[in-house]
C-alpha cells in the first residue's frame, strides 16, 4: 500500500510525525486488507484544521460545519457490496481534522493517537465502500472498525 500523508496542521511536531506516519500507515493498510481491497492501494491522506475541513466539508457536501474526517473515493466498486474488486489501486483521499481528534480524544478518554488512527480506519472504509445511513450498514462498518482497532491493540477501553 502506498499512502501519501500531507501535513497541512501544523500543531504536530516533527519527532510525532514520524511516529503517527507509522501508525497511520499499518491502520489504513490494515482496514484494507481486513476488507479485500487491492493490496497495492494508494490513499492520500490529509491532516488539517478545523477551517480547512470546515470549507471541504461546505463544498463537496454543502454541510456549513467542520467535522471529524471526509473520504473522497477515486472511483465506484466494479459490485453494490464492500470487499468486491476494484478497477484500480487509487482508493482515494482521507482529510482529518486535527483539531477535531483532539477534542474528542479528551471527550472519548483515550489518547490523541487512538483517536486520529480511528478517524483513518473509518475514512479507509469508506473508500471501499462501507458507510454508515442505514443501521445494519452502521453496524456492520462499526464491526470492521473494531476489528482493524482490534489487530493494531487500539480497542477502546
């Protein structure tokens, strides 16, 4: 897997970049090969702030609000369900809101890093297809996260 990490906030330093680039790295490739996508996947990841997220999240969804994470995916599954084959490895592109994991990181109880390699695992899965508008798809999305937080030792506690 190839992912390709901007660091557009600027809040985190050099030493934790290296340290979360890794996280980041084994948690999205993780949710893809939990969930058969292609093992030479390319993902481009995005961590900004609240405003930048803020004007994504206005233009491609006409949402007036920041949030946590936004998925953008390069291109449609070749099938209607998750773990089907993809035309190619371009997956797409995650945008995290620094700002925003950490306040909920301090509201969930659980570190800065659990919380930003979350929001990747979700946003990966919605690349390949999971989403979360009905309540089975909710649950089975919910089960995948778990699964992949799970095989990295991030369960909640």
């Amino acid at each position: 897997m190839i992912l390709d990490i901007s660091w557009e906030e600027e809040s985190i330093l050099l030493e934790q970049q290296d340290v979360l680039s890794a996280l980041l790295n084994n948690a999205i490739n993780e949710a893809i090969h939990l969930s058969g996508g292609p093992d030479e996947a390319e993902v481009s990841l995005m961590l900004v702030n609240d405003q930048r997220i803020h004007t994504l999240n206005m233009e491609y969804r006409g949402v007036d609000r920041a949030t946590d994470v936004l998925s953008f995916a390069l291109q449609e599954e070749m099938d209607e369900e998750p773990d089907s084959e993809f035309e190619d490895d371009m997956l797409g592109d995650i945008v995290i809101s620094v700002e925003r994991a950490r306040e909920q990181a301090e509201e969930y109880g659980h570190s800065f890093e659990r919380e930003i390699v979350y929001l990747a695992v979700h946003g990966a899965l919605h690349l390949l297809g999971y989403n979360h508008e009905e309540e089975n798809d909710k649950q089975e999305m919910r089960s995948k996260e778990e699964e992949v937080m799970a095989k990295l030792g991030l369960e909640r506690v």
